[in-house]
DNA sequence: GTACGAGTTGAAGTCAACTTCAAGTCAAGG
DNA sequence: CCTTGACTTGAAGTTGACTTCAACTCGTAC
C-alpha cells in the first residue's frame, strides 16, 4: 500500500505517518522509487497507536509498548496502572458533570447566589479537582 | 493580598496569576508602589477557572463566561452541553478502562492473540474510540 | 518530451498554557 | 546607605503532536 492509501483506510494524514515513520512508530516495508511502500500490518499498529491515544498515552509510552518488528509487547501490569488512572479520571469527570448539571438547573437568579454552584468553586479551589495536572494528555471531542 | 499571598492560597503560581491577569481572566485592584493588590474575591475567580479547567474549557472560553467585573454570568444551556459532552467522554474512557483491563488479565501468551486485545484494537481503528479530536482539552493526571 | 499529480525531504511553524529569563524597581532591616 | 529579597516587565523558551512549506523526484498520460 502507498501513503495514500494507508491514509485513506485509517483517516490518519499523510503527514502523520511520515510523523510517525520519523519518530519509530511504524516502518515502510521499502520503497517503490522514492514512493514508501506499507504493509498491510501497518494498519494494526496505527489502530494500536489510536488506542493507546485513546488511553491517554503519550507517543514515547506508546512506542515503548512495541517490538523493534512492530508487534505489541505490552506490559500487562502497565496495562491496568493505565485502566486505573483512567478510572480516576472518570471518577473526577463525573463529579464534574454533576457539579455543572446541578449549576445548570439551580433556579438562583444568579451563580453567585446558588449555593451547589457555591460549593463546585469550593470543590475546584481545595483541589478536590485535581487542579494541577502534569501531563499533557487525554484531547477532547470538540463537538 | 499581594500576589505571593494569592499563590499561598490557591496554588496557583504567581507567573501563572500574572499571565491570567494579563489574559483578561483576573484582575487586580491597584497597585501598592510596583506591586499589585488583589482583592479576596479574586480567589472565587480562580475557584471557578479551576472549575473550567477541570471541565475541559479553555481559557478563552472561560473568559467569556466573566462579566467585565470578573462576576460568572455563565449560560446554563452551555453548562448542560458541557455535562454532556463530558458524560460521553467518560463513556469512552470506560470503554478504554474495560478494554486495558481485559486485556491485562487476557491469557493469551501475546497480546497477538489475545482475541479481546484485537476486539480493542478494532474497535480504535474503527474509530470507535473517536481517533481524531480537534481541541487540546482536559490533562491527565501524572501519577 | 513534457506537463501533471502525487510523492519526497528537512526545516520551520502552530497551538495552548504556561515558565523562565534578564534586567529593573521597591520597602524594609541593619 | 546599602543589601536583601520579593516583586515588576517584556520577550523568549517549553512541551507534544502535528502541519505546512519550498524545493525536489518520480511514474504516467498526452
């Protein structure tokens, strides 16, 4: 397959894989004049790249996870380290919804006067939120 | 309070109370010679940033959600659709949590073969896991 | 044979949210 | 008066994950 068309099967750019080529995330299998040639593998381990994205991995600790051929060799333990912090993710963000849906539904005239939206600010300032992370991290769905 | 006095009580390091002040985000109330003055309320102003962040908002949207005086004047609709937008992402990270554990305690002698790894892994390739996100978003945390 | 479209390269640019830096200004203590 | 230490400034640097750019090389079609 050329760049193209592994970009057409996975919607990841073109420019993404020569990005992910350069940092050692997949390999060509050759090249067809100057034109890379990929593997059909090479679309398994993009959809591990994605996972582990989705998981909240950086691209080093992605690249960690694989094998200089591109097979997985994943740290079992690694793995639910991983499932944990995502849980305590999780734990935060639906205290955070809940916190905005009641805000949402308070019938105080204003937020200054609704005392769940009180208590939110008070959970955001003592840090019951987590103010102050250090990583970079999980995206957002903008829509 | 001075602004060494703020950082005290909120965490929140001086450089980053200059840079808000500078985004529109905080404000101060004077200065004591070069030195500014902050008034108490401005710790409720940087509760409810926190509170933004930790809802995935960036600075800008949070700024228009501040009256000039620096009073939330926050569109309940905008609150719901935040909580909703979270609530989905948090669906997705359960998703991602179930996933890594499974594939954790998942038998097989590589993850090659482990048929609920390559479940996982489809389903990042299928984009199931919403593969490409356009906002930078909510941070995880290190440890 | 030459124009075209799609690929190639390394270098530089982008984004958000900060941090760091050098150089300068003060107030208070000794 | 002089040092110290906390503050000030604007400008530049940081991070990760890309994207964009100009300049170049192919294979194919006309």
């Amino acid at each position: 397959m050329d760049i193209a068309e592994v970009a057409k099967h996975t919607g990841v750019p073109a420019s993404t894989l020569r990005y992910y080529e350069k940092q050692g995330l997949i390999a060509s299998v050759g090249r067809q004049g100057i034109r890379r040639r990929f593997a059909p593998g090479v679309l398994d381990q993009l959809a591990l790249i994605s996972l582990g994205q989705a998981a909240g991995l950086s691209l080093d600790e992605i690249r960690s996870m694989l094998l200089p051929n591109g097979q997985p060799s994943i740290d079992r333990q690694m793995l639910a380290d991983k499932a944990d912090e995502i849980d305590a993710l999780v734990k935060r963000l639906r205290a955070v919804s809940r916190g905005l849906r009641h805000a949402a539904a308070c019938p105080a005239p204003s937020h200054a006067e609704c005392p769940s939206f009180q208590k939110l600010l008070k959970a955001a300032a003592s840090g019951a939120l987590e103010k102050r992370w250090r990583r970079p991290g999980l995206k957002l769905p903008y829509k």
